[in-house]
C-alpha cells in the first residue's frame, strides 16, 4: 500500500531536498507540497493523506504552525500521521508534539532528511501508528536528570523493559497484550508498575505514556 504524504515547508529548497530524498521510494508518495499553513490544511482536506510531513515554522507568524497543526490534526484528522522535521533541538516542541499522545507522531532534526533511510523509515512507522523522536531531542530534553533516569529503567524487569518499549513505539495496551499474549488487565498491571518505578507521580495516564516512552529512549540512546 502506498503511502499518501503532505509535505508543508516555507522553504522551496527545503521541500525540493525532501521530494528527491523520498525518490526511489515505491510505497511512499507525495500528494501535495505546501508554503504556509492555510495551503497545507487545504491539501490535506483534499488529498486525504495519511501523514502529514511538516516543518515548525512556516507562514502566517513563523513561529509553531506545524507543532499546533499536529494538535488540529488530533482532532479533524485523527487516522492522519505527522512527521515534524525541524531545524531546532528543542525539546519544548517535542514535548507540545507528544503531549496529548505519541501515537502517529514522529519528531526529527532536519539533517535526518539527508539520510533517505532515516526519513522514510519514520513515515512507515508513523503511518502503521507508531513514533519516532529523534534521539538528540531526547538527550537533550533528559541530559540534566539522565543518571537518576537510567538508574530507574536498570529498576525494571526484562517484562517490563519490553512493554515499555513497545510503549515507546507508540503501541496501545490493547496492541501490546495481542503481541505479547498476554491480558489486557496484565499489560494495565505492568504499566501502572513501570510508572511507580520510574516515580512519575499522579498525572494523567497519557502525559505518564509520553514521559515513560521519553525515558526509555533516553535509555537507548545513551
């Protein structure tokens, strides 16, 4: 199955160094390629996509277009992926990109777009409904707490290192009981576990997801 993509980005440079990045590529299309975000919210009303591959700032204001485009998305185009690439190692936006839920999302520096490999690997993942932040965005959203982090994670069972892997990959607890063959009611059991260990306190469920998945791949990337 071929995969539709949206390409929103100020730069005709920049948007031209994706297309030729992604030739090649049999099951991945560009349907639509856009300078500004009122062009981009049109193409995806009218090429129904399935992810939407955008950078953060773009016309009218050149501030976080894409970033609050994704949050939009959440609600008109939930099934609709994004794939944020960004020139800024800013964990502030990975965070506002995630906050409500790692599924479908993916987060990469610009520089990713030279390595075809990369960047199409993250539109697969994020169209199959899972996610990708790049591992420098990681380093640098946990670089000041990464040794009381990594000891928590050394806290966690092989079983549970393995969910919260595959929650990290963006996978409901639904999905992860059928892979694993377990319970639903288990996998909730474990997750509840990971989050006691890994002390992130009583905030929402989705916003403790978002904080154990940034943790594991802290882990991996370190």
């Amino acid at each position: 199955m071929t995969i539709r993509i949206v390409l929103g980005d100020d730069s005709y440079l920049a948007r031209e160094g994706v297309c030729r990045a992604l030739e090649g590529e049999p099951d991945i299309e560009i349907v639509a390629s856009c300078g500004d975000l009122d062009s981009l919210r049109a193409a995806v009303e009218e090429a129904h996509p399935d992810v939407v591959l955008t950078d953060i700032r773009m016309p009218p204001t050149n501030t976080d277009e894409g970033i609050g485009f994704a949050a939009e998305l959440r609600e008109t185009h939930p099934q609709v992926g994004v794939v944020v690439l960004s020139q800024y190692a800013e964990p502030l936006y990975a965070t506002k990109l995630l906050e409500e839920s790692s599924d479908r999302r993916a987060y990469l520096l610009k520089d990713r777009v030279q390595d075809r490999d990369e960047l199409s690997r993250a539109l697969r993942e994020v169209a199959e409904g899972r996610s990708i932040v790049d591992s420098r965005i990681v380093e640098a959203l946990l670089s000041v707490q990464r040794q009381r982090e990594k000891s928590s994670l050394d806290t966690l069972t092989p079983r549970e290192q393995e969910i919260l892997g595959l929650v990290a990959e963006g996978w409901s607890n639904g999905a992860i009981a059928e892979r694993l063959v377990i319970t639903k009611r288990a996998v909730e059991r474990h997750i509840h576990t990971i989050f006691w260990k890994l002390d992130l306190g009583d905030s929402a469920d989705i916003s403790r997801r978002v904080k154990a998945a940034l943790l594991y791949l802290s882990g991996q990337a370190g």
